[in-house]
C-alpha cells in the first residue's frame, strides 16, 4: 500500500477538474482496504469518479477503489449469476457479458464509471435501472471493518437513488455488486423511442442483445459527450417531478413541454427541455458550458474549475425556478 503525496485528480474524475488531493492511495483488494482502514477512517473515494464534481482540494486522504476480477457464482439454465468487484469498469464489463450472450444491462452501455457505483444512484437508461438485475450488493463498514451485504431490498433503490445516498451515505465502502443475467429468452427493451428508431434505420427486425447494445451507444455518441474529450458527468441534474396540475398550467403556456406520467397525480418533466427552453443549451462561458445536443450534460472544456461549473449550475437553477415554478435538483455529487 504506497500513500502518495500531492497527487491530481484530473485524471480519477470524468469532468476532469485539477485538483489536489494531499494524499492519495490505490486499494486494490477488500484485505488492502480492511487493513487501512485500521488506521485511516475520515477518507474520500474515488472509484470511476463518473459523478462528482470537485470544487476544491481534497484534504481528507483520497481512497481510490481499484479491486478488479468477475466471478461466476452460479448458473442455471436460463441465468447466470455473477459477483464484480468495484473496480471493474463498467462499460467493459456490459461488452463482456454481451460477448458471453448474458442478457440484462445492453441498454446500459457507455455509461462512464465503475461496477462500484452502479448502485448509489441506481443507475439507468433507454428504459432500463440497474437495479432490475442486482441481487446483493457487498460493502465495508468503515466503523467496524466488517464486510456486510445488502440484498436488492435492502438497498431501497429509487429514480437515481438509493440508500447509499442516504442513510448509509459515508458509512459503506462498495466491494463488490452481484447481478443476476439472463442466459437465454432474454427480455430485450426496445420500445425507448430512439431505440426503435435506431434499429429500424439498420432494418434489424429481429433484435439479438449486441444489436441493442450497438443502438445505445450508437445513440449516446450522437447525444452525449465523450469524457475522454469533453469533460462532464453525465446529466447534471435530475429529471424533476411536478403536480399534473403544475403541468397543466404549464402547459397552457408552452404547448409542446414533454412529460412522463409517474403516478395519477404527477408527472416528470425532462429537466433538458427545461434547460433547452431557458436558452442555455450549446451556453460556452470561457471554458465551461452547457452541452450542445443535450441540455441536461454541463461540460468542461479543458481548464474550468469546479466552482465555475457549480456556479452555472445554481444559476441554471435560478432561472428554471423563476420561469417554471419548478426545483432542479443537481444528481452529481459536488464536494
Ligand atoms: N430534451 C430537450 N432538449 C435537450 C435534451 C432533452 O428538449 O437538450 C427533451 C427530448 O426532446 C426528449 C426528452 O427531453 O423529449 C428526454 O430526453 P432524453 O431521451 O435525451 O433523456 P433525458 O430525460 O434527458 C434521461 C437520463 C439519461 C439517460 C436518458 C435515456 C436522467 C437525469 N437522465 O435523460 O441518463 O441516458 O434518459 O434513458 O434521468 C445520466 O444519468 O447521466 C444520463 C445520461
């Protein structure tokens, strides 16, 4: 175990914010961690660093959660039953599963990050929530040492949420993440528009899980930038959920705001559209800005700090607040 002084994070966040951490140390099995953890207990993570947004140096020692391997626990004749370790990146392990024809996580390709953290905001896409094929998830608690294990219900997963953003926050240090995937009649999602669009423009019929898999990163290209061009971290906010009678209010006014119904009385609003509509989509400041094809992704340039980029966010804030009555609230994690 080698603690390093003074070390960038540039590279261990997908916005690519220069700062500093004052220590630094790579953890790469659940012994190494156990055995720092004796005497190290005020530490910050960083796994895929896929969504956070750092807006000062890092005084606490940064703990960078790098255990790696994929093991098969079981397998019957329709599933297969795996456990990864966190630090398994996780649009590698998608195309290693579709590589195997395991069948379950396609529409969640090209999502940046690690294995690790997949289950903190629940991630999701095209239709799919990743907690639809975790079965157990296996943390430290920092306290006592312990290595403990959520099941699916236990981890009260919700719409990028789960409680590893909430009571657990701070407690847990993820291992590893147990999923449970098909083997065969897999249960493809198709029906995401774009989708649909995308495998009707290559007349696929007939769709196989590497079919839906190539759509969705087909489709995410087209939208979403690059983290290894563009610094960013995904959608910066969620997508908020209003009354049915906000929404019919607003859209009196604006005629073509786009909604998904939730339950009888409320509705979720694409907070894009919202951005879109406020006119800070394709918005460069210096060397931070609003993403060009898709409002909900703000982006660094090269050089923007951290402060500068939540700065834009609290504005954006401001402006949806005044124009729609409506609270975004911010999904990545500023520090
Ligand atoms: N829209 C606009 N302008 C924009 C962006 C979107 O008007 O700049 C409108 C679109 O026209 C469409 C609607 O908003 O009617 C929805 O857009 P899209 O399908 O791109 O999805 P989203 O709601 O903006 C969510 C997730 C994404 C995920 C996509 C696809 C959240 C916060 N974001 O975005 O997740 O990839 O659906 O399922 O729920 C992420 O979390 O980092 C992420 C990228």
């Amino acid at each position: 175990m080698n603690i390093q002084e003074n070390i960038s994070l540039k590279n261990y966040n997908t916005f690519g914010i220069d700062v500093n951490a004052k220590r630094f140390v790579s953890i790469e099995s659940v012994y190494e961690l156990q055995q720092l953890l004796k005497k190290e207990k005020d530490v910050f993570l960083v796994s895929g660093g896929s969504n956070m947004l750092l807006t000062s140096d890092i005084e606490k020692l940064v703990v960078h959660i790098n255990i790696q391997g994929i093991s098969i626990d079981k397998e019957d004749e329709n599933h297969v039953y795996l456990t990864v370790n966190a630090g398994e990146n996780w649009h590698d392990f998608v195309l290693w599963t579709i590589s195997q024809d395991y069948g379950g996580i396609e529409n969640l390709s090209l999502i940046p990050g690690n294995v690790g953290t997949c289950p903190i905001q629940n991630i999701g896409a095209y239709g799919v929530e990743v907690k639809d094929v975790i079965t157990k998830v296996e943390a430290i608690e920092i306290e006592s040492r312990k290595l403990v294990s959520f099941s699916n219900k236990e981890c009260d997963f919700g719409y990028r949420n789960s409680i590893f953003k909430n009571e657990a926050k701070g407690k847990y240090i993820i291992t590893s993440v147990s999923f449970q995937l098909t083997k065969k009649n897999h249960q493809l999602n198709t029906y995401y528009g774009a989708i649909e669009t995308e495998l009707a423009s290559k007349n696929i019929t007939n769709p196989t899980i590497k079919d839906v898999s190539d759509a969705v990163i087909a489709i995410r290209q087209s939208k979403l930038p690059d983290p290894k061009e563009i610094g960013n971290s995904g959608s910066f906010f969620k997508n908020p959920v209003i009354s049915q009678k906000h929404f019919n209010k607003l859209q009196e006014e604006y005629s073509d705001i786009p909604s998904y119904k939730v339950s009888e009385t409320e509705v979720k609003v694409p907070a894009g559209w919202l951005i879109e509509k406020s006119g800070f989509k394709g918005k460069r400041f210096g060397d931070y800005g609003v993403h060009e094809k898709q409002a909900l992704v703000l982006v660094n340039y090269g050089n923007a700090s951290g402060k500068e980029i939540y700065q834009l966010a609290q504005k954006i804030q401001r402006t949806i607040k005044e124009k729609f009555g409506i609270d975004l609230e911010i999904e990545v994690n500023v520090i």
